[in-house]
C-alpha cells in the first residue's frame, strides 16, 4: 500500500512517464480517455494523446466513456465515433451502438491504457466502462494499464449496497453508492472478486498516484462531465443523484447543476431557471421558474445524506407520482424508496446499510493501493 506524504501534491500516474513508457515499447496502443486525461502537474494542460504521439508511442486507435471525448455530451446521450482533429486518430465510442469494445475494434492492439478522472460514486458511469474494458481485454488476450488519479470523494464509504436485480450499466457491482476506491483500487476490485464475465486472465498492471491517501483533499482541474462544474457539485452529486429519477430538478440547465434542488409548485425565496444549454439540452422544468433549496453552500458531506431526498418527498404534493420507474437502479434497492414511503427517519434507514457496508469494508481492503 502507497504511504504518502499528504503535504506534497499528488502525482497522477499519466505523469510518471519514467515507469510506464518502458513498459509501451513497440505495442500496439489503444487508450480509454476523454477530455480528463491530461498532465495536471505541468505550467500548461498536455492531453495525453498528444503527449504520448509526440513521444513516439505506437498509439492506434482512442475508446471514449459517456459524455465522448471531449466530455461534452448530455447524460444517458448515444455519442458516435469520429476522429481526433489533433493526431487524427480513430475515436470509438463506448456509449454509442456498443459500450463494450468488440473484437474487431480490438483487432491488432497490444495493450489498452485507461486514464479517466472518475468521482468515486457506482452509478458514475466510467468504472462500467472500465468493467467491459478489463473483461473484453482478457477475452483478447490484451494486457491493460491504468494510470491512476485521486478519488475526490475517497475520504468515505457509504449507501446501501447494489443488490443483483437491480443491476444495470448505471451499477454494475455489489458496491455502495460512495464506494471509497480509485479507479485503478476499483479494477484491482473487478479481477480479484472475479466480476468479469470471462474465464480467461486479465493482465492488469497499475501506475499508483504517489504522494497521496484517501484522506488527501484533491480538487479536480476539469470537469469530469458536463454538470459536475466544480468541487461542490462533485460532493453532493451521490446524495443528490438520487433525486435524478424523480418529478424534482437537480439543477440541470443552470449553471449550478447539483448544488440545488428544486419544482415549479413549490414556495421559497430561492428560484431558478432550466435552460437548454450544451451539456443539459432540454432539461427538466426547461424555462419554469423552480423553487425550492440552495446547496451551493452546504457543509462538505462524509456520508451519502437522504437529507434532500426525505424532504424533497414529504413536500412533493402527489407522493404515488414521486419515485420513478429508474429509482430502484440509481439507489440500487428496492428498500430504500420503501423506508421513505413508510416515513423511516434517516438515522433508521442508514442503520440498515451498517451489515453490508460493513461486509462491503472488509473485502475492500484487500484492493487498497492507499491508506
């Protein structure tokens, strides 16, 4: 496990060229990013394709997660392939006609590099990525390398843990909603709990992020995706995911997307306006005046707080219309909507996850690349 010296600033893996490009050699490269992978550490942002073409590399082809390449698609948006107008590589979309890579889209690569900022939380859609990354590699016989980056939401764990039927791409994994991990402690996860869908070995190597732990407040120098703008956003986005699938805006359409909350019907001296902007088109309430709660804010959160999602409920006047039909998939279980309905108090409902989270911690540690 990597100790660190938390005063120093983290280094990513993609910075350590001095350990990983030995490793390249003459192999054929394919790289899973988007617009995050860059060297953060430098006095100017270097995307890693252009750093690794203008090093020599043999890279091929580019895979992109949700939100595309340069990151700047709508949630849940079917993005196509294209090429890169720098380097003229190849894009593939994994959030387009497959979110697997094929076969063929595979053919003649040696190795597969995975460099994307993720935020820590199971229905983030990049860690589904790396999951059919990791599992169509080994079908291939190809090895994989993950650069890895801080975790910004790495200081807990917490949610309640996904159970089988309601798995989807949105969560895929027995995990919490707050899983606690980096992607590269979160693809040891994958190939050591053998949730890959193959019997053939994965080979897995991963370039730690030095100079930090779990404990390391790290603040992202890119959005990670279209409506996490900032640190704020980023920390509230597990709680107030959860009322993603339901009658109430989150923000979308305004510059503050979840940091607020809020519906037309509702009375209060905050408000805001939905618009249709690149990144949020056509969102919910699009050009209603809502009202409702400003969270912009808000105390840091160490937990996954229903706080907003209890209350949002109990002030919703048609409480049969409030829990939409992909409730059950963002929050992972059937239960959680229930202990609502009954009028559970949050302090209750977080004492039912205790059991599993605490199962979810001591298999956990096992992957841990940091303290």
């Amino acid at each position: 496990m990597c100790r660190a010296q938390t005063h120093e600033k983290p280094l990513m893996g993609v910075e350590q060229t001095s350990v990983y490009l030995p490793l390249l050699g003459t192999q054929n490269i394919a790289l899973v990013t988007n617009q995050t992978g860059v060297f953060t550490n430098s006095s100017f942002q270097t995307h890693m394709v252009d750093s690794l073409v203008s090093l020599g590399v043999n890279l091929k082809k580019i895979f992109a997660p949700e939100h595309g390449f340069r990151g700047k698609a709508d949630a849940g948006e079917h993005v196509i392939n294209g090429l890169d107008v720098s380097t003229g590589l190849p894009i593939i979309s994994l959030y387009g006609s497959n979110k697997k890579p094929t076969n063929k889209q595979l053919e003649g690569i040696d190795l597969l590099i995975f460099d994307i900022q993720d935020v820590g939380a199971r229905f983030y859609t990049y860690i589904s990525t790396l999951q059919y990354v990791l599992e169509a590699a080994a079908e291939n016989n190809i090895a994989v390398l993950v650069l890895d980056r801080p975790n910004p939401n790495g200081h807990f764990v917490d949610g309640p843990l996904l159970e089988k039927d309601c798995q989807s791409f949105v969560g895929m994994h027995p995990v919490p909603i707050v899983h606690g991990m980096t992607v590269g402690e979160y693809a040891k996860m994958i190939v050591g709990e053998q949730w890959i869908d193959t019997d053939k070995k994965c080979d897995l190597t991963i370039i730690p992020v030095k100079n930090y732990t779990h404990q390391t407040p790290y603040s992202l120098p890119i959005k990670p995706s279209p409506n996490l703008p900032n640190d704020q956003a980023v920390n509230l986005y597990p709680s107030l995911c959860l009322l993603e699938p339901t009658p109430v805006s989150i923000g979308r359409g305004t510059v503050f997307p979840f940091q607020v909350y809020g519906i037309p019907q509702w009375e209060g001296s905050f408000s805001f306006v939905p618009k249709s902007i690149s990144g949020a088109r056509y969102p919910k309430f699009e050009n209603q005046v809502c009202y409702g709660v400003d969270l912009r804010n808000a105390k840091k959160l160490s937990k996954v707080s229903l706080e907003w999602l209890i209350a949002a409920y109990e002030a919703y006047p048609e409480k049969d219309a409030f829990f939409t039909s992909g409730f059950d998939r963002i929050a992972g279980t059937k239960k959680l909507q229930e202990q609502i309905k009954k009028g559970m108090r949050e302090d209750a409902i977080r004492a039912s996850w205790e059991p599993e989270l605490n199962r979810y911690k001591s298999m956990r540690k096992y992957y841990l690349l940091y303290d």
